[in-house]
C-alpha cells in the first residue's frame, strides 16, 4: 500500500503573530513495543475548526493527551503558543492547561455534583470570582448548550446528549482560547449529534478559538470543519481545507472520507 506520508502545509493561514497556537513537530511516542505516535507534524490553523480523523487506535486520543501536556512525547516537540510545553516548568505548564477547554472521550463529568457545580467547577477551582458571579456565568453558559432547565440535576439523571453539552458548557467556562474534543458524537444517535455539532459552531462563532474535534463521523467533519486532518499509523497523512479534502483524488483520503470499504485502506 503506499500513502502520502507528507503534512500538506500549503493552505495554512498563519496566525497574526506567525505563531500557530498548536503545533505538533515529529512527536513520536510508544507504548513498551507499540509505536502510536511515529513522527507526527501538525500545524494547526488559528481560530478555525479543524476536524481530525483517523481509524481506531491510530493515535488521536493519544495526540489529545500531548497536546494538553498529560504525555510527553519520546521524542519531537509540542507547541503551544509557540512554546514548547516541555521546555518551560511545571508550574507554566499547569498555568498553560488552563488555557485549554477540554471535552475527553469518556465525558468525565463529576458524577456526584449536579450539573450547575459541574459547570462551575473550572471557576471554582481556578479563579476567585464570587458566588453570585459564578451563578450568573455559569447560567448564561448552561443557557447557550441548552440546559438551564437541567442545572440542578446530576449527570445520572440527563441524556446522554445533553451531557455531552454540559461537558461543552464545562470545556468553555473560563474561556479558553483552544478548545479540543474528543468525539463528542460517540455514543449518539444521529439527530443528537447534529444538534451537537449545532452548538460547536454557534458557540465557535461567538467565541472564536482554535478547535479541535477528533470524530469518527463523516457527516460530523462535513458539517462543522474548516480543516480537515487524517492521521494513520501514527503521522499525519492529510491536513487542508475541508472543502479539498472531501474532493481529495487521493485514493486513502478518499476512502476515508467517505467511509468506503474498498480501496487502499484495509483493516490492519
Ligand atoms: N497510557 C497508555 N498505555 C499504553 N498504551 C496506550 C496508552 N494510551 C494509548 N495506548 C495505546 O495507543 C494506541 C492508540 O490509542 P488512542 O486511544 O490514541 O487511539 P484512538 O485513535 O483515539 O482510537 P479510537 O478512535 O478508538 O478512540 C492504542 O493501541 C492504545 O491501546
Ligand atoms: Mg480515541
């Protein structure tokens, strides 16, 4: 089989300052024996959405995990900020974390807090805003997903898509200027996904930030990317512009993106 092994870096934009917000420069990372991460580059584009996909076990939780600093790569850098997040000390990097909005695969809401301490639980921990501060944030912010009626409720006790969107609501709290999730369609049916990927680009539009959103779903990725980026065996194969990517005439891409089973793509 033979693929592309190239970053395509023609139609990335710079940011204003020529610094990307995240980049990923020839990380490598293994797990005793297992190479997930094999040289992996990323430049990902300023204050768009950037979708990345890619088969199971190819790396992209993985890739989430470095990009907010919980791995360190065996080998290669990642920038944040035009910072390497491993050349600065904990505590930078602790104050650099807090920059992110993180929505984990596994959801990850506090299963004994309801959903309005969920959602000020970023502003509780990391800032001193007051209570009634918080009160009326934290409502604005339940409000934009959705779920002002659900604030006193526990996870337990709502679907499983309005938890994801308390999840969203939670990620943006204090604001952050990159934004990553990590499937926020699995385990949702298709009408709640669109509702979801709905949010993601309202509040991407009102928001702005750098986003990233790694699915598995096509019809996800043809509705709320800028960019598109696919990442197989550990490297990124493709990263453009959306629209050219679901017209790719590579034949991976292609197959990929359209979700066929035939073509270069097998299941090894
Ligand atoms: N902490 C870890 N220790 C050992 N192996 C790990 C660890 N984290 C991930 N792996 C392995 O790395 C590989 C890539 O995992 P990752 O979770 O990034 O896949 P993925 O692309 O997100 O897949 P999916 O689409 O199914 O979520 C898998 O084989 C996984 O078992
Ligand atoms: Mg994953």
């Amino acid at each position: 089989m033979s693929v592309e092994l190239e970053t395509a870096t023609t139609d990335q934009r710079p940011a204003g300052n020529g610094v990307h917000s995240m980049e990923v420069r020839d990380v490598h990372k293994s797990f005793g024996p297992f190479d997930v991460l094999t040289g992996l580059n990323l430049n990902f584009v300023d204050d768009a959405i950037t979708t990345i996909l890619g088969p199971s076990g190819t790396g992209k939780s993985v890739l989430i995990k470095h990009l907010v600093g919980l791995l360190e790569p065996d080998r290669g850098e990642v920038l944040i900020h035009g910072q390497n997040i491993w050349g600065i000390s904990k505590q930078e990097r602790y104050e650099l974390r807090k920059r992110f909005g993180v929505l984990f695969q596994d959801g990850a809401l506090f299963g004994s807090m309801n959903i309005f301490d969920n959602v000020a639980f970023p502003l509780r921990k990391h800032t001193d805003t007051s209570e009634s501060d918080i009160a009326d944030i934290v409502m604005d912010s339940l409000a934009e997903v959705g779920l002002e009626q659900a604030a006193s409720k526990l996870p337990s006790e709502i679907s499983g898509g309005m938890r994801k969107r308390a999840g969203f609501a939670r990620a943006l709290i204090l604001g952050p200027d990159i934004v990553l999730f990590d499937e926020p369609d699995s385990g949702l049916d298709p009408v709640r996904t669109s509702l979801l990927n709905d949010v993601i680009l309202d509040m991407h539009s009102r928001h702005k930030g750098t986003y990233l959103v790694v699915t598995h779903d096509i019809r996800t990725a043809r509705k709320v990317s800028d960019y598109v980026g696919v990442i197989w065996k550990g490297k990124a194969v493709h990263y453009g512009e959306a629209e050219a990517a679901f017209n790719s005439p590579d034949p991976f891409v292609r197959q990929f993106l359209s979700g066929e089973s035939a073509g270069p793509l097998g299941m090894d």
